[in-house]
C-alpha cells in the first residue's frame, strides 16, 4: 500500500509540478482576456455581423449596408447612416466595458438598447484586423482607428460622408486553433445570413443590403411590418400567415404565425423578439407549441414571426454572453399570455388569411395575463405596430412493388394460396393462419376495413406501412446497407443557404443514409439517389427534411441518439399516403407484412395502427340477441 501512494506522490510531481516562484493565482493579461470573452460572444463570424448590427440600430442608422468575403471569414464589413463616434471617443470604443448605452445598475434594469455590456468591439478586435472609420455629426470630417491583435493605433482624418463604416478582416488571424473549428465558406456565409434575417426582420423601418464576394443578396427598403416579413421569409408564408395582434397591462404581442394548413417539416422559420431582441427561450416555445396542439400534427411545426413588447423591468436581458436568452420576471405570466394571445388566433381563423396592413390594430385584454401582478392593468402600454387520387394501373399488384418496395406476398388472383406467417404476439389471436384476416374495402381513403374469424379489423394504412419501413431501415441502418438508388432522372431544386452548405458539408454522412446529394450552384441542390426503400417518396421533401435533420442536430448525434427520429421521418415520407386507393390485393398484402413485422400494432410515434371489434361487440352495438 505504501509502495503504491509513493507511486502516486511521484507520478503528481512529475505531471503537476509545484514551482514556488510561480504565483499560484495571477492577473490575464488584457488581450488574452478579450480572447477569452471573444471565445463566448464571437462564436463564428455570424456573431461578429450580429453584433455590429445591433450597434448600428442603436445608433440610430436607417440605412446599413453589409459586405461579406469568403463568408464572412476573410471580411465583415459593415456601414451605416448612424449617429457616429466622436473622435475623441474612438480608442476608448475598443476598451473592453466601454459603453454609451447604460452607466448604472438603474440603466441596466431599464435597458432598451440592443447592446450594454461593452464588450463586443474589444472581443472581435482581440482575435481580427479591425478598422473603424466614423464621422460624428458635429465634426467637420471623418476619423479613423486600427487594431489588429494586441497592437492599438492612433486615430486619424479619413473620408467618410456620415456615420460609421467597420471593416473586420482575418477574422481568428492570430488564434489558429480556434480558425479551425469554423466550417466551409457555403456554411459560414449561410449563418451570416441568418444573423441578417433575423435583424433585418426585427427593424423593417430600417433600410438593409447585403452583398457577398461582390454580388448582391438583399436589398431591403424601409416597409411595412408584412412587406418585410414576406421579403424575408417568401410569398409561401405571406400567403398562409395569420396576423396577431394582442395586448394586456404592460406587454403585447405582435406579428404573423403560419395557419396549421401551411406549417413546416422543419422548425427553420422561427423568430421570435423581446422588445426588438431575437431570442430563444424554451418557455416561449412551449407557450407556441401549446397553442398549436389540438391544430398540428406532432411532426409538423408552425412558422412565425412574433415581436413580444413588455416593460423593460420585467425582463431580464443579462443572462447569456451572446445576449440570446431572457428571463421573464413572472415567466408563467408571459407563458399564459404568449398562449391565450396565438390560441385566440389560431381560433378565430378561418383557414387562409393574409398579413395585415402595417398600422392596422386589432387589441384586446387576455385576461389570464392581464391578471398578473406582473402586467398590471393599470398604466397600458402603446404599441406600433387532399383530394382523392386513383392509381393509374393495369396490373394493380405490380403497383405493390412501387408502394412497399418488393415484390408482392400476394397471388394475381383472389383465390390464390397466401405465404403462411407466424403469428407475432401483439396480434389478435385466432384460429386462421392470418391474424388480420382479410380485406373487405377501403374506408375514406385512409382506413382498410377487414375480416378475420372474430370479426372486424380497422386499419390505419399510413400508419401501418410507416411502422414496416420504419422497422426496414433500421434493419438496414444496422447492417451499414441503406442500398442507395440511382434516379434516371436528377432533381434539382431551390433551397436555402443552409441548407446548400449542408448538402456539401455532410456528404459522407448522408451517403451513408442512402442519398447521393450535392449543391449545383448558388441557392440550388442535386439529388442523384435516394435510399431504395425511400425511391417513391416525393424526393425533394424528403431530401429537405434529412438535411434539416442533420444540420440541426449534426452527423455524429444523428448516427446515435437521433438515428431512430431520423429514420421515423424518412419512414413517414415513404409511407402511402391518405387518400391513395388500393386495391384488395395491396390491402392484403400490406396485411401480411404487418403480420411479419415487429411492433406493427403502433407506428413510430405511438398511435394505434389498427383496432378489432369481434362480432360479439357488434352484436352488443346493434343490440342483438335481446
């Protein structure tokens, strides 16, 4: 024992040597300590745009411009109409803590500003090749200043007609370790794009272009609230937008959600803002996902773009280093409220409607809300404001190979001999080979009606045939052999920018899943191939959906714990659809494969795929016998 603590002692002094000279606490020095707060704030040089941004809006530009290279790595440079930075002021930007925005704990509690805490100038000068160039309204010319690294320069005349031009170049020129975490030149520009997105839509007051390596991507004029929404978002969410408008005591909501009949695959158009804040709170979210829950299928999200206005002290900006997280006073206030305003909504709507026009109001008390002593009501706040589709087929069996992906357990005729299958053990039981039974016909295009010896069976066929395969590919997935299958014809699409980056970071990932997809150009995608099982599905909706998958939760969490939720989305595309008319041989034969799958009496996500009524409970319901 002894012999093994000296070992230990030992092994300590050699990897944990103790040099009295060297102090064990110290001071950072002031570059390193702007590296580390770079390393919270400036995450990729979509959180630079983003700050600059927000420093433009708070001095009061009305006109920004921005220009990118190499997606953003190589420059972010963005100007603006502002109100400009004094000259005697310009070194003093670049301290860290400098701020004109707040000066006590009072101006923190009621900050209104974007920015506060001073940090963020200093932060990106730390780890880049900066250059501020700014003209403040009273001085007769422009000024300028450069930092790179540590090194601080002196400011000096420049030409510049008003406001403030900053350039940021090499951006983690001097911290290669961190440089080598950014991703591919599609895939940095696309989250600077984002960053746009989200600032352009939170001021449509506000003028804003964007260029990237000399060409043109935005160009925004000052507009209405619903013009710029669709300028951001598309005609597809202008068209099935619903408009909110609500408001109780000191808080209001405002903005568009999409009607349940236009939601998405995919939770991409999501944006929601605090007193003009683009933010990301898991109460908020629960509140919309609430609101949707008795309208929306599970695997479907609802788009939305919310302004929530409410007195600055009752909510609390300081409490994430990239400032994209609050904290509500009385959280179940706002949540009640943010729910009863989009239920409201969601209720009165009648299916299409369009964004309303900018100035129109439509306020109203929601009084679970308004209640709180949070909002009182006291002292109100102002605020500005499936048709059926027959298969076209000669032989109706050879359509079973094209639905369920193999050749048909069925004979061509109906009195052909069927395979015999054991009986799984959550089917019914009975004394026939075919626990199902047969079919008798199709129920309103979604359910299979039939006949086994006790009775009658009801059959949910989209589900059922999700539940096969979904079961199918995971067979496949874990024996590495998602077959892929070459299309004779490639699809080509529109998508966005993450989407195209996407498609080209994560090509081995996605091979492995059985796609063969690349970008072909700015804003476009080629699919060459699709899993073989997947080969009727609708390929662009499906591809789009994989890509969202695993952009959102990356290759390596998508090839353990989200494998299944993956494969339960792709499961649900290639399932047949409602409204798809079988024939009795296709019922039978998804029947049999029932029988033959595992777990076939719930789908991938829970619900029941069929129910059996026995004759004995039809004789009850027609009350027989008595």
């Amino acid at each position: 024992m002894m012999e093994k603590r000296s070992s230990a002692k030992a092994y300590n002094r050699i990897t944990h040597p103790y040099n009295p000279a060297m102090p064990a606490i110290q001071l950072l020095p002031e570059l390193l300590i702007n590296q580390i707060a770079a390393g919270e704030v400036i995450e990729r040089p979509a959180s630079a745009l983003k700050e600059l941004l927000e420093n433009s809006l708070d001095a009061g530009a009305q006109a920004i411009n921005v220009e990118l290279s190499a997606g953003g790595v190589k420059l972010v440079s963005v100007s603006d109409d502002g109100n400009g930075i004094a000259s005697p002021e310009l070194k003093l930007a670049l301290a860290r803590h400098a701020t004109s925005k707040i000066g006590s704990l009072d101006d923190l509690e009621h900050v209104a500003s974007l920015g506060f805490r001073g940090e963020a100038l200093a932060s990106i000068a730390s780890v880049s090749r900066m250059e501020i160039t700014s003209r403040h309204g009273d001085e007769r010319h422009a000024w300028r200043i450069s930092a790179e690294g540590p090194a601080l320069g002196e400011p000096e005349p420049a030409t510049l007609a008003r406001g403030t031009r900053i350039d940021v170049r090499e951006l983690y020129f001097n911290t290669p370790a961190r440089r080598k975490f950014l991703k591919s030149e599609p895939t940095e520009y696309a989250h600077c794009e984002e960053a746009f997105r989200r600032i352009a839509l939170s001021r449509p007051d506000v003028a804003f272009s964007l260029s990237h390596n000399g060409r043109a991507r935005f160009q925004l004029k000052p507009q209405p609230l619903p013009a710029r929404i669709t300028a951001i978002l598309g005609d597809d969410f202008g068209d099935g937008a619903l408009p909110v408008e609500e408001s109780g005591g000191q808080i209001a909501l405002r903005g568009a959600v999409s009607s349940p009949s236009h939601a998405k695959g995919t939770r991409d158009a999501q944006y929601f803002f605090v007193n003009g804040r683009c933010i990301r709170d898991k109460l908020v979210a629960h509140a919309i996902r609430q609101a949707y829950a008795d309208v929306l299928h599970h695997d479907r999200h609802p788009a939305f773009v919310l302004f929530l206005d409410i007195d600055p002290q009752l909510v609390d900006v300081n409490v994430h280093p990239a400032k994209a997280e609050v904290r509500f006073r009385d959280s179940r206030a706002a949540h009640q409220f943010i729910f009863h305003a989009l239920h409201k909504t969601l209720a009165r709507s009648a299916g299409d409607a369009a964004i309303p026009a900018a100035g129109a109001t439509t306020t109203s008390a929601v009084t679970a809300a308004a209640a709180s002593p949070a909002f009182p009501a006291s002292a109100p706040a102002q605020y500005s404001g499936q048709s059926a589709m027959r298969l076209g087929v000669s032989q109706p069996l050879a359509l079973y190979e094209t639905l369920f992906a193999r050749p048909s357990p069925v004979a061509a005729t109906a009195t052909a001999v069927l395979p015999d299958i054991p009986l799984p053990p959550a089917l019914p039981a009975g004394n026939d080979e075919h626990p199902l039974g047969f079919a008798l016909a199709q129920l309103a295009g979604i359910y299979i009606l039939a006949e086994n010896s006790q009775g009658l069976i009801i059959i949910d066929m989209h589900a059922a045939h999700e539940r096969i395969m979904y079961e199918r590919l995971k067979t496949a997935i874990d024996g590495r052999a998602i077959p892929m299958q070459p299309l004779l014809v490639p699809v080509r699409f529109n998508a966005e920018a993450l989407d195209v980056a996407t498609a080209e970071d994560e090509h081995e990932a996605l091979q492995d899943l059985g796609f063969d997809v690349a970008p072909a150009g700015p804003g476009t995608i080629v699919v060459r191939g699709v899993p073989a099982l997947l080969a009727d599905a609708d390929t662009q909706a499906l591809t789009l959906d994989v890509l969202h998958e695993v952009r959102e939760f990356g290759a390596s969490r998508i090839a353990t714990e989200r494998r299944n939720e993956l494969l339960g989305t792709m499961a649900c595309h290639a399932a047949v659809r409602a409204n798809r008319r079988l024939t009795i041989p296709e019922m039978n034969a998804l029947l049999r494969d029932m029988e033959a799958t595992e777990r076939s009496g719930q789908c991938n996500h829970g619900r029941p795929t069929w129910h059996a009524f026995s004759v004995h409970d039809l004789d009850r319901l027609f009350r027989r016998g008595e």
